[in-house]
C-alpha cells in the first residue's frame, strides 16, 4: 500500500510540473531582443496585409483602403489562407503597422508558386548533395 500510494504522489507531481511549464510557455510573448520589440505581427506578402497578434485581428487593403476583420474575407486576392507564407515583424511592436506596407514589401516580396518550387528544389539539391 506504501508502494502506490508513493507512486500515486509521483505521478501527481510529475503531472502538475508538465501542465505548469506549458501554461508558463503559452502566456510568454515572443520578444526579440535586439530590437526590443515584442513579435506581434504577420505579414503576408502574398496577401499584402498583417495578422496582430494581440488584437487577433487582420489589417488588409479593400478598394484603397485599410480594413480590419477577424478573418481575411474568402478569395482575397485570389489567395487561400491555407497556403499562407508569413514573417513575423521583428522591429515594431505599436498600433500603426499599415505605414510600413512598402518597406515590407521591398523585404519581403511576393512569392509565386513558381519561386516557391524553385526554392524548395535548391533545398532539397543542397541536403541530398551535402551529406555528412
């Protein structure tokens, strides 16, 4: 009886530590310490438009304008969601994202699925002719 009743303890110890590190993980922001900056948007260069991550909330352009929506309407753009390419946002952490569309889309350009077939193909070259 002495015997279960330490690996019932055990096993209830162990289970509280692991259920206790993943919450403490969860509600950590990402922050990048080189630029001291919390890693709160997406942007999507495909769609030209950013995910916060905050606000759980979607910035994106209609008819020359800025919109916001829980969802990126269906079609937009011509683009699925499920194939979505995004970068997070390193160097800027306020509510004004929308300004800095041009930058980002310099930095990060549209990627076809041509270009992304091309990229996955030179990976894929290198790993096969660089083994170890």
């Amino acid at each position: 009886m002495k015997k279960l009743n330490t690996i019932i303890l055990f096993v209830v110890f162990v289970a509280q530590i692991g259920f206790g590190q993943k919450d403490a993980k969860s509600t950590a922001p990402l922050f990048n310490p080189k630029t001291n900056c919390l890693l709160r948007y997406y942007y999507y260069p495909n769609l030209e438009a950013y995910f916060d991550t905050q606000k759980r909330i979607f910035y994106y352009k209609e008819n020359g304008a800025w919109q916001t929506a829980e969802e990126i309407p269906n079609g937009y753009r011509g683009y699925s969601m499920y194939n979505k390419y995004s970068v997070y946002i390193s160097d800027y952490d306020d509510d004004n994202i929308c300004q800095f569309l041009d930058i980002h889309k310099k930095k990060y350009p549209y990627i076809t699925n041509e270009k992304s077939k091309q990229l996955m193909s030179q990976s894929s070259n290198y790993a096969t002719n660089n083994t170890f």
